[in-house]
C-alpha cells in the first residue's frame, strides 16, 4: 500500500462480512447505536441553529435585490420574466420556485429559502463525518455559517451558497468514492452534488470537476473509474439545461461564453485579490471596484486562513509520519478542500476584473473544512492539563469573529433594507403615474423596479440589451410603456412623450418618460 492509499485507508466503507449482524453499519452511522435526539449528528444541530438564527438576524420582509428578481421572474406567473443573460443559470430559479407559485409574498419565499439554506448546510457536511470526524465537521460548518455573507444569502434567492454546498458536498462524496469499493450509494451521491453544483453555476462546477479529475489522474490508489464516470457524468447532466438554452437563445456554447465574457466584462488575466479584500466586507458588488479599505480588523480572518489551512496541512503530514499531529484528519481530507478552493477561486480572483463577496462562498466552505481541523487538532493534541486553555482560548477568538461579521451582517442589511424600501416606494408612484400591469419599463437600472412593479423590463443598449425602439413603439399602443432613468436626459425617439420625475425622500429620483397611451392614466408624483 502505497502513501496515498495509506492516507485513505481508515476512511474506507468497507462491506459487511459474512459475520457481520444485520445493523451494524447504521449502529456505526449513528455513534454506536446511540437513538433519540442524542443520536443526531452534531453537524445537523448546527444546520438546525443556522436556521434559527437567520429567522432572528435577517428581516424575512426584506425587498427582493436586482438578481433576485431575475431569477425569481423566471419562475413567477405574477411578473413578466426578465432578461435572462448569458453567464446566469436557471438552477436557483428551480430551487425558488414552490414558494414563488405558491405565493407572492416575499415572508414566504424568504422563509423557503432560509429552510433551504439550513438542510442545505446538512447536507453538504454530512458526507465529512467519517473523513475527518464529528468534531470537525461540526466545527468546519459552523465557522462557514458564521460568516456574514452566508448568514446575509441563506433567505436569498443567489445561486452561490448552493454552489458552496454542492462543492463540498462533491468532495467528501469524492474522497469516500476513491477510499475503495463501498456502497453505491457513494458514487451515486457524488453524481448528483456534481450535478447540483452545475445546475446552479457552470463555470463553477467545471473548475471543481477539473480538480477533481487532475486529483484522481495524479493519485495512483485513487485511479477507479466509478468516481471519475460520476464526476463526469454528475457534470454533464448539470450542464445539458444549460447548453440546451445556448443552442436555442445564443446561438451555441461557444457563443454563449461569448456573451458571457462580454457581460462579466471581458474575462481575462488579471489580480483582483486586493479587490476582494476591500470588498470582503462590502458592498455587495464592487463594480467598478474602487473603494477603501473599511475596518482592516475585521478582515484578518480572510488574510489568516489560507496560512490555517497550510498549518492543517503540516499537522497532517507530521501524523501520517508518525511525529505527532495527534487528532488531526488524514492528509488527502485536508489537502483536497485547499485544491478545490484554490481550483474554484482562481476564476475570481485572476479572470475577472472585479468583487463580490459571495463569489467566495464555494472557497470558504472548503477552506472551513482544515480550518476545523487545525482547531480541533490544538485542542485534542495539546497535554490535557492545557486543553481547557486551549479550547477556552479558541473560544473566545471565534466569539469575537462571530461578533464582528454580526456587526457587518447588521450594516449591510441595513443598507439594503433602505434601497430595496426605495424601490418599492418609486414601483407604488409608478403605479399612481398610470403604469400598471400589464405595462414596460425601458432603462439601464429599471429591472427591480419592474419587478415591484409588475411590469416587463426591457434594455435598448448595454449588457442586458433586449429590444429596439420600434418594438416599443409598437407596444406603446396596447399598454404603457415609460423610459426610466437616474438622469433626465432621454433616448430621441421619446421626443412628444410625458416627463415625470419621481420624487424620492432620499433624493435618487426617477426620471420617467411616459408614452402616449389610452391606458396610461394617473398623476406623476
């Protein structure tokens, strides 16, 4: 047996023998045959407290954000279906969806989502407890779930905290896959996180396969072709719906990636690691990405973990060389997060030209995984007269991370319930204007407010282009149709249409030109 081999050998599902009693694997599973609540996983109580906690921290009335509403248009039979561009998948729109038919409040979706995020976080650690332990797969969950941008997404309708979860998901089925024969169950699973990862982003979920791929092609005990047929094929399946919609609305895959690039951007070799940092505690997209640096101590866990994880990787490699390193996983559990973070990062952080702080979440749940290994791996390996100081001390810094992302969390919620109230406040005007459904609203921004609206949102230019003058023209005969702007100044053709100014408390008016329309009727205001 080789080095690697031996690095898996003890996280193995081996079959039950011949003297095996009926039971035994779920005795195993479910902590020696322990039943009742005791017996629950501690990673399914952090899920259950994640969910809690949302419901406490995050306004469940909180207005849908710009993404939002185009994915959740997708699905809605209330609002017209915004444009869909090309680098947008439909997954999250799918996960939405029974709430969105169901009802058109934003409490219910919110709550849906928040249900979702909680069995999500199960689900995507589940698969670790026999690789690295109760310990760490609780600890790993529960310092992803700690961070603001995961606690702020969970009620969100975003597609980038389910591709965290299916990432890490795919991993640990992946380790358990290449382990030695097991159950197929096993390979199963690993197909379909493979698959859930692709439904929600593409470009995601081929970065995680490629590692995975080049971690099978380069282990020589990990070389089976069930887990590489399941990551392949988990990958395919996730991406037909995708390149279904290329071939009939872009013009082919090719094409697609085109437009793509062409909405990110153009996509190409760049560093933007010093936008993310600036960005990490907001805003939540930093386009163009220009800002200062806010509250430098709040940021030191980003700077901090990548050297955690190296640390994690040593205390590995000194166990499985027998020279201490007592409690910490095998080197291949510690060691395939950090590549498949680093793998789906590198997109981000090297290709486009600028910041999100959820475009990291998939990293961050990986990264969690060492990080939770090297903490616990202090405290079960420090002598036992220190392990209280130990543990008491890993405490009170994870109490202080806690506090410090609450306190962003609380900032960028507040922010956020203070623009999205605006818009809902300019869709209540716009109605009084006379633009009521069925109706279309033109402009670079208008896409939320046409959502709140209940009107079809249309570009004539930029990354969202979607229609032409003329079709407005036209459509301005059956329904009102306005141009929409953060500025007075208006395309040519709405020359002879009505100006409207839609005066907000803040002062980030709306300019409105309306069309000549018998069903337009109403006063600006």
């Amino acid at each position: 047996m080789d080095r690697v081999e031996r690095q898996v050998a003890d996280d193995r599902e081996r079959a039950p023998g011949p003297a095996a009693r009926p039971g035994d694997d779920a005795a195993r599973a479910d902590g020696g045959g322990r039943r009742g609540w005791r017996g629950i996983a501690p990673v399914v109580w952090v899920a259950v407290a994640f969910g809690v906690l949302q419901l406490v921290v995050v306004p469940l009335r909180l207005p849908l954000g710009w993404d939002e509403a185009v994915y959740v248009s997708q699905v809605s039979p209330r609002v017209p279906a915004a444009y869909f561009s090309a680098p947008r998948a439909r997954g999250i729109s799918w996960l939405a969806a029974p709430a969105v038919l169901l009802s058109a409040s934003v409490v219910v979706l919110r709550a849906w989502m928040v249900a979702l995020a909680a069995a999500g976080l199960a689900a995507a650690f589940l698969p670790w407890r026999r690789l690295a332990g109760e310990a760490v797969t609780a600890v790993a969950a529960a310092a992803f779930a700690g961070l603001w941008v995961v606690q702020f997404y969970a009620g969100e309708v975003m597609p980038n905290l389910y591709v965290a979860y299916g990432a890490v998901a795919a991993t640990g089925w992946f380790l358990r896959a290449v382990a030695g024969p097991g159950r197929r169950g096993v390979t199963a699973a690993l197909a379909v996180s493979t698959a859930f990862t692709a439904l929600m982003r593409p470009p995601d979920a081929v970065f995680l396969a490629l590692a995975l791929l080049v971690s099978l092609a380069v282990t020589p005990s990990w070389r089976r072709w069930r887990p590489a047929a399941a990551v392949v094929g988990g990958l395919a399946a996730g991406l037909a719906p995708w390149l279904a919609e290329a071939y009939t609305g872009f013009g082919g895959p090719v094409a697609r990636l085109r437009d793509g690039s062409g909405v990110q951007g153009g996509m190409g070799w760049t560093n933007t690691l010093g936008m993310h940092l600036r960005a990490l505690n907001g805003p939540l997209l930093c386009r163009p990405c220009h800002i200062t640096w806010d509250y430098p101590p709040l940021s030191l866990w980003w700077l901090a973990t990548p050297v955690v994880a190296v640390a994690a990787l040593f205390l590995a490699r000194r166990r499985r060389a027998g020279r201490g390193g007592r409690g910490t996983p095998r080197v291949a559990v510690v060691a395939l997060p950090v590549v498949c973070a680093a793998a789906m990062s590198a997109q981000y952080l090297f290709l486009l030209d600028y910041a999100a702080p959820r475009f990291l979440m998939p990293a961050y749940a990986q990264l969690a995984l060492p990080v939770a290994a090297f903490a616990v791996a202090l405290v079960r390996g420090a002598r036992r007269r220190r392990r209280p100081a130990v543990a008491v001390a890993l405490g009170v810094l994870l109490a202080l991370h806690t506090a410090s992302q609450y306190l962003v969390l609380q900032r960028r919620i507040d922010d956020q319930a203070r623009l999205r109230a605006d818009t809902l406040r300019a869709a209540e005007r716009l109605h009084r204007a006379g633009v009521r459904p069925p109706c279309t609203l033109v402009g670079p921004e208008v896409v939320p407010l046409a959502f709140h609206a209940g009107c079809a949102s249309e570009a004539l230019s930029g990354n969202n282009a979607s229609t032409t003058a003329g079709e407005l023209l036209r459509r301005a005969r059956t329904e009102p149709v306005a141009v929409a702007a953060r500025t007075p100044p208006a395309p040519g053709f709405t020359r002879g249409w009505t100006p409207c100014v839609l005066r907000m408390p803040d002062g980030a008016d709306w300019y409105l030109h309306l069309a000549p329309s018998p069903r337009a009727t109403g006063r600006c205001g």
